[in-house]
C-alpha cells in the first residue's frame, strides 16, 4: 500500500499565487491616496494575488470593463462623493501576471 501525502491530491495551481504589479502611473497615483483609502487597495491587492482577475463579488461595482480588446476589471474601493476606483489588467493568464493601471477618483478612471 503507497501512501499519498494529502497536499499531492490538491491541484498545483492552487498553491500559485497571482503577481500584482502597478504600472508607474498607477504607482505615483497610490502613493497620493490617503491612509484609509491605501489600505483598502492593499486588501484588494491581497485578493488578487490569492483569486486572479475576479476577486469576488464582495468589492463594490466589481466587473470586467466592456469594450475593451484586453482582459481589463474594475471595482470601487469606496462609496460616497470622492469615490475611489482601481483598474487592472490580466498581462498573462499563464504565468498569473495582473498589472493594476489606475488608482483614483472615479471622475478621472480610463472607462
């Protein structure tokens, strides 16, 4: 009789993390927001890294953008007037790249 350790019946993929990248701009426009706003984007940052592109339905207005050629998602990290999005982008899907692109009031997000 062979024994099997547990984790080798558990598929590799779920042990593989997903890397979250900002672009430049997006870089600069975090390190505008205040405390508050930046520790909501470093839950959503975890989230990304553990789901990929789809974090769940628990992040307001969370949804892939509409009308774009490339694999871009959205959501809200806070409700009210000055309201905070954040932008991503699937890079790759096989080496689980996201590349966050736009940090900031709703007013001025690239949708």
């Amino acid at each position: 009789m062979v024994m099997i350790a547990i984790w080798q019946n558990i598929p590799y993929n779920l042990f593989m993390y997903w890397n979250v990248y900002f672009s430049e701009k997006a870089a600069k426009q975090a390190k505008k927001l205040n405390e508050r706003i930046t520790s909501i984007l470093a839950l959503l940052v975890s989230d990304l890294q553990r789901n990929g592109a789809a974090p769940g339905k628990g992040w307001p207005h969370y949804g892939k953008l509409k009308g774009k050629k490339t694999d871009n998602w959205h959501c809200h990290l806070t409700k009210g007037r000055p309201t905070y999005v954040c932008c991503w982008e699937v890079v790759d899907k096989q080496k689980k790249i996201i590349e966050v692109n736009y940090v900031g009031t709703h007013e001025n997000a690239p949708y």
